[in-house]
C-alpha cells in the first residue's frame, strides 16, 4: 500500500516543463501565437508554467490541444485540479483527463485513476481507480502495470490475488520499470504466490536501483534488511558446510551493498571452501568489505599477513591493520596487538604495551585477550610471574570459549594441572 501511494505522490501528476533553450528557440522566431504549432506552443505553455505564469500557460495549452495536442489536454486538467490559473476543479480536471486519454495519452488515464485512488476532489474509488489503471496500462504505461499489481497485493478494489501480481509485476519489470522489478523483489522477500527467495529478491532490488537511482533511497531500508537475510543465510549455509550456497548468499549480499557479505566471499576463498582457494581474491574482498567500514575484514587482511597466507609474513603489515581495527573500536584487534607487542613481531618488544592492549581487550569480554593476560602471568612478561593470577585469567578464557593451541594446551596443563581436560 506504502510503495503505491508514495509513487503517486512523487511522480504522477506533475507537470512537464521544457527547458529554457527550447522556449528561446520558439521566441527568438517570434512568431504570434495563431503562427506557431501545437509543439511550439506546448513549448510556450511549459515555460509559462516555469515563470509562474499560469493564465498565459492556459492559453498556451489550450491552443496547443485545439490543434490535436493529447497531452494538452492533460497539463491544464492538471492545472485545474490544483487550482492554478483557473478555480480549482476536480470535476473539470477528469473531463480534460478523459479528452487527452480519448486522444491515446496514456498518462491522463493515469491521472483519473491517480485522483479515484487519492479521492482527490471526488469520493475514493478503488474500483474506478483500478479500471482506469487498466487502460493506462492497455496503452503501455508500465507505472500502471505495476499499481494494477499493487491492487492485487493488497486486495484494493479488487479480491486480493498473488498470482494477479506476480503477472502485472513481470509486465512492468519487462518494460523496465523500477518499481515493478521492486515489487517482484517484495513478492519473492516474503514468499507471497511465489516460493520464498531471498537471491531472486536481491537481484530485482538491485535492478530496480540501477534502472532509477532515485528508487534507491526508498529501498535502502528493504535493501539492508535484506541484505542482512542474506548474510545470515549464507552464515547458516557455511556452518551446514554447504558452502557453494554460503557463497550464492553471500554474493547476494555483497551485490546489495553488504560489507559482511564481502568477508565472508574472502573467507571462502582463503581457505578454499567451496571454490578454488585464492588469497589474492581473499585479499581483495576482505579490503572491499573494509573499505564498506566492515572492521573486522581489518583484522582478517591482518592475520593474512600476520601468517603468511598468499603473502609474504610481514608483522609490520599485520601490525597497521590491526591497529587500524583496535582504532575504529574491534576488540578482537586489541588482543592481536598485545600480542605483537609482547613477542616484538612488526614492532619494538613493550610488555607495557602488550599488557595495556590485553587488558583493554579482557575488558571488553574477548577471550584471546584474557589468555594474553594469563601467558604474560605465567611467562613473567611485564609482570612478576604468578601462576594463581594465571590460572585466574586461564580459566576466564576458557569459560569465555577461547580455543587453545597445543602450545596454549602445554602453559594450560603446567598451570592448571589435572583441572584441564582438553576437549
């Protein structure tokens, strides 16, 4: 019901005024009125209209229509349904509707259904609102198609009918309207007369945008919920280990602008699931998805440098991601400094440094950064060694789900004893 009334509103009954250029040509001619042809004069009343002059634009138009000009006839009933230049008319502006639409104008039928649908000066009519967006449509107007379809969604002057809309939807997507490629993507959102697809969905948003730029900042809000769908589904689809499906999602995402759906396309490609491993690609998607704001792709390009994956090992590199992160607020990337900093690897050696990034990090419930705390306890780095202090921290970064190495699983066993059982 929204997306309807809101295109009326924003497109239908307004007035085409030519540009300045256009006009001057007529002009400089200088040609009285009774000389100049229906176009010209149209022309004329266009830039009366421009010039606020609405009395000269009638008789312009008038002039222009009594020489066969359709669309004539619909600009003054525009005129007279808002009341410009003449006493505002409702009744006048459907009788100059109907002679432009007599003529073929496909956009004065519009109008009257326009006006039915609003109860613009005349009592609401669904029913009449529909018959005339039928014949608007039956001349080719695709905007048409797509209301007739908006009826039949939301049973408006006529029985609510899915499959009805997925028809006149198609019939306006295939004319390229915006619009009706944004309504088949609510249609397949939802799962309404159609199987639920989330894929599809994306793709006519994404159209619908590209078709109308102007569509966009209306679907912005559908387009990142949807988006956000996407990627969850493609999350469910890689923890079911179906990750041919996690990369469709998630390349559905990424296509709607989703920095989330980005990283998880470089995850797969790191690690070669579901398609040729890549770290080139890896790399690329990860960077894209960060440069989207996506912070954790950061620390993602920093642990590819951190360890080496496609790359040469440069802990320099892996350090100014990692930072970068921690700056723009991604505990995780708190941890991964600690830890550069307590075994100097891109930076100078600094247990200081290596326990205020821990400690900032524990604070923020990440477990990796509790383990650093309790490795910097039991090692003795930047504090004297403790192994109750150790064990204290040890045992919040396993209650927090902190997987350990075989190396974390040695300082475990020596400080917590036969307390650790590894899983």
């Amino acid at each position: 019901m929204k997306k309807i009334i809101l295109f009326i509103l924003a497109l239908c009954l307004c007035f085409t005024v030519f540009g300045g250029s256009a006009f001057a040509e007529v002009a400089a001619a200088e040609k009285p009125a009774a000389e100049m042809t229906a176009e010209e004069l149209y022309r004329a009343g266009g830039e009366a209209i421009a010039a606020e002059d609405y009395g000269k634009a009638m008789e312009y138009y008038l002039l222009s229509a009594d020489q066969g000009n359709a669309e004539a006839w619909r600009v003054i009933g525009n005129l007279y349904l808002d009341g410009l230049g003449v006493e505002q008319s409702s009744d006048k502006a459907l009788e100059y509707y109907q002679r432009a639409g007599d003529q073929g104008d496909a956009k004065a039928m519009f109008n009257i259904a326009i006006t039915y649908f609003l109860g613009e000066g005349v009592e609401q009519d669904y029913g009449k609102a529909f018959e005339y967006f039928r014949k608007a449509a039956d001349m080719g107007d695709a905007t048409a198609l797509n209301n007739i379809g908006c009826m039949y969604e939301e049973g408006l002057g006529v029985e609510q009918d899915y499959a009805k809309a997925l028809e006149y939807y198609q019939q306006a997507a295939e004319l390229d309207d915006a619009y009706g490629n944004a309504s088949l993507g609510d249609l397949y959102r939802y799962g309404k007369g159609v199987d639920q697809d989330l894929t599809r969905a994306a793709e006519y948003y994404k159209k619908a945008s590209e078709l109308d730029p102007e569509i966009t900042s209306e679907l912005q809000e559908p387009m990142n919920e949807l988006a956000s769908s996407l990627r969850q589904a493609g999350l469910d689809a890689f923890y079911a280990q179906d990750y041919g499906k996690a990369l469709e999602y998630y390349q559905s995402a990424a296509d709607l602008g989703n920095a989330e759906g980005l990283r998880g396309i470089g995850y797969l490609y790191q690690w070669g699931l579901g398609v040729e491993q890549d770290y080139d690609k890896a790399q690329e998607y990860y960077q894209q998805a960060a440069d989207k704001g996506d912070i954790k792709a950061l620390i993602n390009n920093g642990s590819m440098y951190a360890y080496g994956f496609g790359v040469e090992q440069d802990y320099g590199k892996a350090f100014e991601y990692y930072r970068k992160a921690a700056d723009l607020g991604e505990s995780s990337g708190l941890a991964s400094l600690g830890y550069l900093y307590e075994y100097g690897l891109g930076v100078e050696q600094d247990y200081d440094k290596a326990l205020e990034y821990f400690t900032q990090g524990a604070e923020q419930g990440m477990p990796n950064a509790m383990f650093g705390l309790g490795d910097c306890c039991y090692l003795g780095h930047g504090v004297e060694k403790d192994l109750d202090k150790a064990a204290e921290w040890y045992r919040k970064a396993l209650e927090a789900g902190y997987t350990p190495t075989e190396e974390d699983q040695t300082h475990l066993k020596e400080v917590l004893g036969d307390e650790y059982q590894p899983k």
